[in-house]
C-alpha cells in the first residue's frame, strides 16, 4: 500500500508511528521545515522519527506546490493522508492518489467543521465530541466520512486532556482504517450537510482575559487555551501573565473589583471577576521568565488587567510628530 503522510503536528506524528509499526510505512512524509515551527503551537519534528522508520521526508510551506505535486505524481501514491497541516488541498492534488485523500478532523463530522475545534469544544461547552477519518474533498471538512469515533467531554476538560483524548482516538480509527483499506472495505458515508456548524480560527490574542466576565466564563477560556495551545493571558506591573491552570470557586467570602487580588496563598492566588465570583489561580509564568515567585511578585488587593491610566499617562508623554510628509 503506497501511501505519503502529510503534517507537522502531534497527530502527524501518532499517524507515523501506527503506520510505520504496523509495516504500513509511508513512502513519503511531507512536513514543515523548521523555521516554520511557530506556525503551529503543537509542532513536531518529525525528522528523527522519518529517520527511524526510513520514511522519505520532503520540508515544504506550500503542500500546492508546483514542485510537490510533480514529486507525489512520479511517486503514484494509492493514499495521502492529511493529518495534521492546515492548507486545503487543491483539487489537481485531490486527483493525484488512485484510491483517495483521508483527512483527519477532531470533531464529529458534519459537527464543528473548521479550526481550533478542541478549544471550542471546550468553549462551548459540549458535552460530547468525537474524531472523524473523512474522504477529502474541494470543501472544508466535508467530504464523506469514513470512520468516525464519538466520546464524552467532561465539565472540567481542559485542552491538555481532551487533545490526549483525540490522539488515543485517532490511533484507533487509524487501526481500522488500515484494515477496512487492505480488505477493500473501506466506505463512503455521506455527510448531512444541513447539520453542519462551524468554527472559527482562532489567534494567540483570543486568550486574552477580559476580567468583566463571569469567573466561570473566564476559568472555561483558561481550560479551553492551555497547553499545547498559546494560554489565556492578563497583564500585571505591564508584564505578561499567562494562566495555564484556574480552579472556579464555588463558596465566595471575597469581594472586590474585577482582576482584583485578594488572597496569595501557596494554593495559588485568588482573584475576584466580573459577577463578584471568585478564581483561584494555581500555574502561571511571566512571559519570557522561568521563574514566577507569587509571594515576591504581586500584591493583595493589586489588579489584573490592563491599567488604562498607565496607558493614557505614556500617550500623554509620546513626541506628537509630523507624519504627514
């Protein structure tokens, strides 16, 4: 079975390694170089595992290519599996394997169609998700499936734990798929199309904490941007403050303004919101430093956030020059 892997990513990597392992070895993984890792948050290099399974690497930006193609049309593939890699293919790509492109998509088809569907889950606050191999179309997420994997998400998933969720998921959909394409039983489920949603990209600034909100709005964007993703983040003494761990507590006896501090603790600090509840926040860094000593560092009754007076003061203080010439 000729098949080329293309992605950059922890799922990428899974698929390699369930190929590989199972005498199914790409004759191609097509990957980012390098240079261009900060282009995804869970990037890996898949280099060293390529090398271990004498897997064929090609680095690329542009799976289009003019040059890629030209190298997947000699190499005559019977799959390419796109696991992991943002671009959509075009449609001469789509033509050039003789049994298909697969797809991989976190969600379930023909539900959450798009991107950062993991956050979102958790943003929205489904109570049920799933994992989904689909045969690539011209469309965006939306070709038929072939096998598809529906598990729960539980109140307190964080993304941590829901991508782990997804990763163990689609090492077992990639299991059966191999078996269902080796036996020629692989099916063509058509998508209902009129039950589709979508979501949409999101940036490393959409972690940003607007502490005016609910406490459980805010402690949900904390669970829905932690780790592998950027974070959700505030601003103390105009330092960067990213949050990667918040507990929501339920018995409030604190009250004050929202971002405000009211208690440093070696739990963690507790923090007041915009509906007078309350978070306690348990992991945090300084953008940029190893090392956050909570005690040293902030101060009770101290607020997070942007200090706008701080602001219009340095706006004040800027030279007003002539831009105009």
């Amino acid at each position: 079975m000729r098949i080329v892997l293309v992605g950059t990513v922890r799922s990428t990597q899974v698929a390699l390694e369930v190929m590989s392992q199972r005498s199914y070895n790409p004759s191609l993984l097509i990957t980012l170089p390098l240079s261009k890792a900060y282009r995804h948050s869970d990037f890996v290099d898949l280099r060293p595992l390529a090398l271990k399974y004498n897997v064929p690497l090609l680095e690329t930006t542009n799976i289009n290519d003019v040059e890629v193609m030209k190298h997947l049309k000699e190499l005559k593939p019977e799959y390419i599996f796109v696991i992991g890699w943002s671009q959509i293919l075009s449609k001469e790509l789509l033509t050039i394997p003789s049994k298909g492109c697969i797809g991989y998509h976190p969600a379930p088809l023909p539900r959450n169609r798009g991107r950062a569907v993991i956050p979102w889950t958790i943003l929205l606050e489904e109570k049920e998700t799933g994992s989904t191999l689909f045969w690539l179309d011209e469309g965006v997420d939306s070709g038929d499936i072939l096998i598809q994997k529906v598990f729960p998400v539980t109140p307190f998933e964080t993304a941590t734990t829901l991508y782990e969720k997804h990763l163990k998921a689609l090492e077992e959909l990639l299991l059966e798929a191999l078996y269902l394409f080796e036996s020629n039983k692989a099916p063509r489920i058509p998508q209902d199309h009129t039950k589709a949603t979508y979501c949409a990209k999101r940036t490393p600034e959409d972690g940003f904490i607007n502490w005016e909100l609910p406490a459980k709005k805010i402690e949900t964007l904390i669970r829905a941007v932690t780790r592998p993703y950027p974070g959700a983040f505030t601003f103390y003494k105009s330092k960067k403050i990213i949050i990667w761990e918040a507990e929501y507590m339920e018995n409030n006896t604190y009250y004050g303004l929202p971002g405000q501090i009211q208690k440093i603790s070696s739990d963690g600090i507790i923090v007041t919101c915009g509906d007078e509840g309350t978070l306690l926040l348990k992991e945090m860094e300084i953008e940029g430093e190893n090392k956050l000593n909570l005690m040293d560092f902030f101060k009770v009754h101290e607020k997070f956030g942007i200090n706008i007076l701080e602001l219009y003061r340095r706006y004040l203080a800027l030279e007003v020059k002539d831009v105009g010439r």
